[in-house]
C-alpha cells in the first residue's frame, strides 16, 4: 500500500483499487460565455485547477490507474431537467439557451464538453449527470463496484458544489474520498478553502484533503513498489531466505 501525505492522516492506496475522478471539468464551467458566467461568475477562478490536474491526469494514465469523467448536463430535449434548478437564481441565460458555446448545459454542445487539457481518451468512461453529485441517476457505482474500486481520488470544479456532493456521496456508499486541493477550484475563494476544511475535519469525517505534489510523490513510489513486485525482487528475496 502507498500512502499519501495526507489531512488528517495518511491516505492509503493501491494502484489496482483506486480510480482518479475527474468531476466537471466542461468549458460551461471555466470558460467565459458559459453556465458558470450565466449565474454572475468570474470563471477564471477555475482555470488554476487545469495544469495541476492535467498532471495527475497524466500520470494516472502513465500508472495504469483507472480514470473516469464526468460531465454535468441534460438531454437536448431538456426531460430530465427539474423545474427547481431551471428557475433557480436570475441566470443571465437559462439552462438550454444559447450560449456563445452552444446551448448550456446540454449533451452535445461544445460548452457542455470537456476542456482539450483534459479530455478522455479511449477507456477512460464518461459519466454524464444531470445533477450535482456524480452518483445521483448515473451508473458510476455499478462501474466503480464493477473494478473492484475502493478509493477514489478527486479532482475538478466547482469544489463546494459538484466535487463536494460527490465526494459526500461516494463517502456514503462505502468508498474513501480523497480531494486534491489544487487540483479542484472554486468561483470563491473562501468557498474553497472551508469546502475543504468541511471534508477533513472531525478526523476525516467525509474523506482526505491533499494536493498533486503529494499525490505524484505516492503514485511514483506505488508504481516503483508495483515494479519491484512485478520482477519477482521480494519473492527472489523470499526464495533466498528459505533456501
Ligand atoms: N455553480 C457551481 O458552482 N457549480 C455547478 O453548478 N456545477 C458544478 O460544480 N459542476
């Protein structure tokens, strides 16, 4: 097991049963002309969580660590879109109007996708959700229960809205959250840091809080620990001491 440097203590990991979690990272959030800016939010707040999740998001695929998206969003037809979170606040423009990046928030449109720096590749799933939290009406559970996942490392925006809901979901069904704080961004800075304050406390009460530095630092030392494994070093060294 590796362990990352961790609040309020070390979160332990392998490889094999953690998946890195990608939440939201859709132009509709940190680009001008979207959602985010339709509610009356400087969107460049979100642009910081880009580089430093890029590379996480690099070296999870470098790792072989399971990577899953997800995108918040609706069908064209607008049918799983609640009345409640259509009318909610005095957006500029609404869910399913016309946006400088196509209709907000719906599939298809290229606000709803997500940002080139980011974007999946092939095996990587998807999950499209139309609510805050990623496990709300989506399969990610079935997938992640799928893959014997236990751990779950989050990243992405906004980190007291969909990245908080999900964690605290995640926390509920059974699985340890563990939030990379400069990898996640909010429209306010104050948010931000007591969103994380809010997960960590109380001995951890809905999951981790650490940063990329960190994580990169245990993901290296899991695929060095996996590597010796995998030539046979400690069995070697096992074979000897019984000889
Ligand atoms: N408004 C805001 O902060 N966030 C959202 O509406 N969705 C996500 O966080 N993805």
């Amino acid at each position: 097991m590796a362990k990352v440097d961790a609040e309020p203590y070390p979160f332990e990991f392998s490889i094999e049963h953690t998946a890195l979690v990608m939440i939201d990272f859709q132009r509709d959030f940190v680009y001008p002309g979207g959602f985010g800016e339709s509610l009356g939010n400087d969107t460049s707040l979100l642009l910081k969580a880009v580089g430093p999740a890029q590379k996480v998001l690099m070296a999870a695929r470098e790792a072989g660590m399971f990577v899953i998206h997800t995108r918040e969003g609706h069908r064209e037809d607008l049918s799983d879109l609640p009345d409640a979170k259509l009318h909610r606040g005095n957006p500029s423009l609404h869910i399913g109007e016309e946006g400088a990046m196509g209709r907000l928030l719906v599939r298809g449109s290229y606000g709803h996708d997500i940002v080139d720096e980011l974007y999946p590749i092939a095996g990587e799933p998807v999950v499209d959700k139309p609510g805050k939290g990623a496990f709300y009406a989506t399969d990610l559970d079935s997938i992640l229960k799928n893959r014997g996942i236990r751990k779950l490392v989050f990243t992405g925006v906004t980190t007291e809205v969909c990245v908080n809901t999900s964690a605290r979901e995640a926390n509920d069904r059974g699985y340890d959250p563990l939030i990379l704080e400069d990898c996640v961004a909010s429209y306010f800075p104050e948010f931000q840091r007591v969103a994380l304050e809010m997960i960590k406390a109380q001995g951890g009460i809905v999951g981790w809080v650490s940063d990329s530095t960190r994580f990169l630092a245990a993901l290296s030392d899991a695929v060095a620990e996996r590597a010796g494994n995998g030539t046979g070093s400690k069995t070697a060294m096992a074979g000897a001491a019984m000889a």
